[in-house]
C-alpha cells in the first residue's frame, strides 16, 4: 500500500511524471509497517497498480504482483468500494442542490454507459465523500463536473477493507497476511 503524493502517475511513467512505484525503496518505507518480510529491490519486478488514481489525486494506491489481489479489486466483476474525500467548489452561487445531490448518487452516464449507484453524501459546505464500486477514467472529477462542480481535491482514503488510515504522504507498507487472505478470498 501506498500512500501516493500528487504528481506521480499511478501505471506507467508519462509526460516526464514518475510512476508511483518508484517511491518503493527502503528509505521511503514507512517506519511503522508491521510486516516483517525485509524490502528487496527484485520485489519491485513485476509490481503494478491494481486500479488507477490520477496524477492530480492523492491517497490509497494498492501495489501487487498477484494476478489475484488485482482481479479482486478491479476485475470486471468486482464490487470492492472505493472511498474518496472530495473538495469541490460550486460554480453557482449557494451549495449544490440536492436534486444535483442524488443525481451523483444514481443516474449519471459517462461513456454513453449508466454508472453503477454510487454513495456520495455531503460532509462540510464543499465536501463530498463518494463511494464507488467501479473506476472509470477520471470518474469523479467527470462526475462533478456534469453537476457544475470543480474537484480541486481529492483523496482516496479506502480500497475494501484497506484504509489509509495513518501511512504518510510518499511512504508505503507491506500487506499484512490477513490482508492479504481477505482480498484473495474475496
């Protein structure tokens, strides 16, 4: 798990931008990780994003080489949520309508396809927490926008039951067994 800054891209290195995964190393390895395997570099080989989080995102970023965590989180199939804490700012004056409201929790389309329900609720004035069970290419910031809101922050603070919890900005840790049993065994 890793916590990605903004900046980094989450697959494949871009337009001059790291990937996430050149933060994995001993030194960015979050002093508090519980896992007692040792980091190597040849684990590094092989390791790919199981989702994406855009370059102007930050938070939960899962790491794997296992065909089968990744087919959990992101297969086709999945229902895994994914949590966000949005901050947007209205383009109208006032808050955003309730109709808008529910209209982001159900009866969006992008991509001419419906998007699964989604559960998105109101924190503060111009906050928003969304949870999704699907990853569209930029979905909420596509989303917000089609309700006339602009996404100028946003945090992915939980795939299933991996939350981010504590991990600091730029570090990563290790799965832990049961972690690790808990996605593979769905």
């Amino acid at each position: 798990l890793i916590n990605k800054p903004m900046g980094y891209v989450s697959g494949q290195a871009e337009d001059g931008y790291k990937p996430a995964v050149a933060l994995v190393n001993a030194s960015t390895r979050w002093s508090e990780d519980k896992a007692a395997t040792q980091f190597h570099p040849t684990q590094l080989r092989s390791l790919v994003p199981a989702g994406r989080l855009d370059i102007d995102s930050v938070g939960l970023l899962v790491l794997t080489q296992d065909g089968r965590i990744a087919k959990h989180l992101i297969g086709e199939d999945t229902s895994v949520e994914k949590e966000y804490l949005v901050r947007v700012q209205y383009s109208k004056p006032g808050k955003l309508p309730e109709a808008d409201l529910k209209r982001l929790n159900h009866g969006l389309m992008l991509d001419g396809r419906q998007l699964k329900p989604a559960y998105v609720s109101r924190m503060e004035s111009h906050r928003l927490k969304f949870i999704l069970r699907e990853g569209r290419n930029r979905q909420i910031r596509r989303m917000c926008e089609m309700v006339e809101l602009e996404v100028t922050d946003l945090l992915r603070v939980r795939i299933g039951p991996l939350k981010l919890d504590n991990l600091p900005e730029g570090k990563w840790r290790m799965l832990t067994a049961e972690e690790r049993e808990s996605l593979i065994n769905g």
